[in-house]
C-alpha cells in the first residue's frame, strides 16, 4: 500500500446499476408476475429441442442450476413433456432419486419458457435511461450494456441530499435507492447497484462481488476498503479484466491472489505482460483513472458477425450462401464505418453430433471494401479448409482496419473498374439505408437455405444474429 497516495487520487461518486435478470424480468413483469419469484426463461427457438437459453429469472437459474447461455438440451426436464429426463441427469452425475424427480418436474410445469423480443427489451431500456437522466445530465451517463449502465452523481449528489454533505457515503446510499424505486415503480423491475465514493472500477467490484448478496442490493465500496475487499476477493478471476488465460500467466509469477497481485513489483508485471500488467496493478490497488465522460476508446477496432444456424447445414453450397451474405452484411457495416480491412476471417462450428473440430482461420488481404472481393477471400478461405461435415454456426470478420480514403491498386487492378464498383457498392447502401436492408436483394435470397431475409427481420443481431447495424 506505500506505492498508492490515495489522497493524490481523484473521487467521483459513481453509482453502476445492473437490472436483475433484464430480458427475464421484463418477460414476467409483462405477465404481471414477480421477476425474483417466478421460474421463466427467455430461449431462443423455443419450439426445438436445441434452443438456446439467452436469459433465465433468479428462481429459474436457483432451480435447474442454469445459468443464462445454455442449452435447453442442458435441462433436466424435457421442455415440451415438462418430464424428467434421465439420460441428461445421468449424464450430469445427478442423483436420481423419487424426490429430486418430483421435484424437478413439479418446477418444470410452473416454468414460462418465451421466446425473446428484443424489441420489447429496447424499449425498457429507453425508460430506464430516462429514469437515470432524472439524476445525471446524459454526459454523466454511460450505457455499459442494454441491462447495465454507470452514472457519475459527483455533480448531483449534494443537489439530491438537500444539504452541505458531510456523509458523502451514505448521502450516495441514500440516491441509490431512490434510482432503485424508480425503476421499479415505473418498470417493474428490480436493479442491483454498485457505488463507490472513489471510481468506477470500484463502483463495478462492488456490483459482482458484494451488492448482488445484500439485502439492499446495494454495496460500496472505496478507496478505504480495497485492503479488506478488493484483496479479499475470493477468485482473480471474479476481478475485472483476469480471464483463466491471464490467470495462469500470473500464476506463472506466483501471483495467486488480488493481494499478491496489489503486492507484486509493477516493473515485473510490465515486463512480463506489459502495459496490460501494470494496469492490473493499478487495479488491484483499486485505482481507476477514467472518467464516465471520456470513456476509453480503443485505437482500433474489427468489424464482425456470427449467427447459429437454425438447423444443421449438410450442402457445402448452402454453406457458402450464408457465408457469402455474411460477407456482404459486414461489408455494409465496414463501409458505414468508413473503413477497409486488410485481414478477413471465418469461424465454422459444427454440429454437435459431429466430431470435427471446428474452422478458425484468418487470411492478409489488400485493403479493400468491396463486398464482391470480401466474398471472394472468405469463400476462398472456407474452401481451402471445409472437408465436409454438418455445420451449426458461422462467423465471419474483419480486422486490421484503415480508412477509406487511402486508396490501393495492385498491378492486375483497373482503377475505373475499381471505382465503378466502389460507387455501385455505395449505391445499393443508400437504397438499402433509405427503404430498408431487403429492398435491393440477390436472387439467391429467395432459396431455401438463404438467411439474409429471416435475419433481416431480427434486431440488433439478438435472437439468433440479426443484422446489427444495418437495419
């Protein structure tokens, strides 16, 4: 602790509100039920046995033991029959006894399973961002998620208390739960807060760590507890930023605990892991630098999307139509932003009945935007390694972005053809931008197998991978 002058550090009153179980909760609160009494999940297809759970209540996750991004095949009941299935519980090493059969299947035929609205979920969120601006300017506002968001109230706080703070602390508590019963007289609702006095790193560790376990489902915490709870987080990996990858590089160093990480010599970790190390450092010791205002920007980003199909792929064509319009979705976004990309990439994962392992594979280009050159490069790259197989879900990315201005041209390239098709590319996005995605469309749409049209429909690539941003 004789590294870090916390009186040198600077303090916001940061408040990170999470809504309890969003998508479920806004399911049950549609059909006047308790979100934190009610078993319900939200699943994707959830007319098929291979659905995929996107989102469960707190007594739905307490019952079956499901977290949010399962399978429904992961259950221990049959979600049609609502009845007990042995093979999934023998295969989970559940005991199999009357009791805990009566049991399940006693929950399971009081359990909701819906599928999602995304759109119903969006416009919830929009009523709860105007709640916060009730305490915040929208400049203090930053939206960390559809269910979860950070509001600096350093401006507003004394304005609040109705009186000189000489409590900040519990002046903050004391905001929160008013944040806390507006959402949920106006919603339904029911959010968990993390405060801090100090940043929102610290804010968000008490989010995880702490609030989600107390009564108020509040918790905060500063710059005076990071020795008695940042250190005594159980798991580094329940500390923000360590992954089980990073954890095993610490392990490395003999870091095993946030204690011996607050302790540990920030010139090793730079040297070790590099600037990301000495930034954990910094963490452990609960400092936090940035501002909800000027929120980290990363220097450069990739452009991508992947959807589940909704049923196995056999023919390699059919394969290679939803790749190529998955080329061309991104490529439209690619074009939004500006920018061309110089390396493209795909991911092919196959069905769980099939044991081949699955397609990651990336490949340097010329930079460029041009959707019929993007799909050349991915369909060349799948070609290269699919050797047959059923296929479930698909990928499709790029990276290494520069902008559009800094034009290219190889030796083979006639650089009024390539204009040509730059302007034609642009074209079709306005039109596609003024009268909707499907209103300009490849004859292959209207097969089978297309996915352009069906996920042009969904939104903001939920569900089962819209097209986000494009629609």
């Amino acid at each position: 602790m004789g590294l870090i002058d916390y009186s040198r550090e600077p303090r916001s009153d940061i408040a990170f509100v999470d809504m309890k179980s969003f998508y479920a909760s806004v399911e049950c609160v549609q059909r006047g039920l308790n979100p934190l009494t009610t078993s319900l999940c939200v699943m994707s297809r959830s007319d098929n046995s291979k659905g995929l759970i996107l989102a469960a209540s707190p007594t739905f996750k307490k019952v079956f033991g499901r977290d949010n991004v399962s399978r429904s095949y992961d259950l221990p009941f049959n979600i049609h029959t609502r009845r007990f299935n042995f093979y999934r519980a023998k295969q989970a090493g559940l005991a199999i006894d009357p009791d805990y059969i009566h049991f399940i299947e006693s929950w399971a035929r009081r359990t909701l399973i819906v599928p999602p609205r995304m759109g119903l979920y969006i416009e919830q969120n929009i009523a709860i961002q105007k709640i916060f601006q009730n305490y915040a300017p929208k400049e203090d506002i930053l939206p960390y998620s559809i269910d979860e968001g950070f509001i600096d109230l350093t401006h507003s706080l004394t304005y609040f208390a109705g009186r000189p703070s000489k409590d900040r602390r519990q002046d903050l508590d004391d905001l929160a739960d008013q944040i806390q019963h507006q959402i949920w007289q106006e919603t339904g609702i029911y959010s968990t807060i993390g405060l801090s006095n100090a940043n929102p790193l610290l804010a968000k560790l008490a989010l995880d760590n702490e609030a989600k376990k107390t009564p108020t489902m509040r918790a905060n915490w500063s710059y005076e507890d990071v020795e008695s709870k940042v250190w005594a987080i159980p798991k580094m990996t329940d500390f923000w930023g360590i992954g089980h990858r990073m954890e095993t590089q610490l392990n490395k160093l003999g870091i095993r605990s946030i204690k011996d990480l607050a302790n540990a010599n920030p010139d090793l970790l730079k040297k070790e892991l590099g600037v990301i190390g000495l930034q954990l450092f910094f963490h452990a010791n609960g400092v936090d630098e940035s501002k909800v205002r000027q929120p980290y920007q990363p220097k450069s980003k990739g452009l991508g999307n992947s959807q589940v199909l909704p049923k196995d792929y056999y023919r390699q064509e059919d394969i290679e139509l939803v790749l190529a319009e998955m080329a061309e979705q991104v490529a439209i976004r690619l074009r939004k932003r500006r920018k061309q990309t110089a390396c493209v990439a795909i991911y092919v994962g196959f069905s769980l009945d099939c044991d081949h392992r699955p397609i990651s594979c990336q490949m340097t280009i010329d930079p460029t935007q041009h959707t019929g050159t993007l799909i050349q490069h991915v369909l060349y790259l799948f070609r290269r390694h699919y050797q047959g197989g059923p296929v479930r879900n698909i990928g499709v990315r790029y990276d290494k972005l520069i902008d559009q201005d800094i034009v290219y041209y190889s030796l083979f390239d006639d650089p009024v053809q390539a204009d040509h098709q730059q302007k034609l590319d642009h074209t079709i996005d306005q039109i596609r931008t003024r009268f909707g995605f499907i209103a300009v469309q490849k004859a292959s749409a209207l097969k089978e197998n297309s996915r352009s049209i069906a996920r042009s429909k969904l939104i903001g690539g939920h569900s089962a991978g819209g097209l986000d941003g494009l629609v």
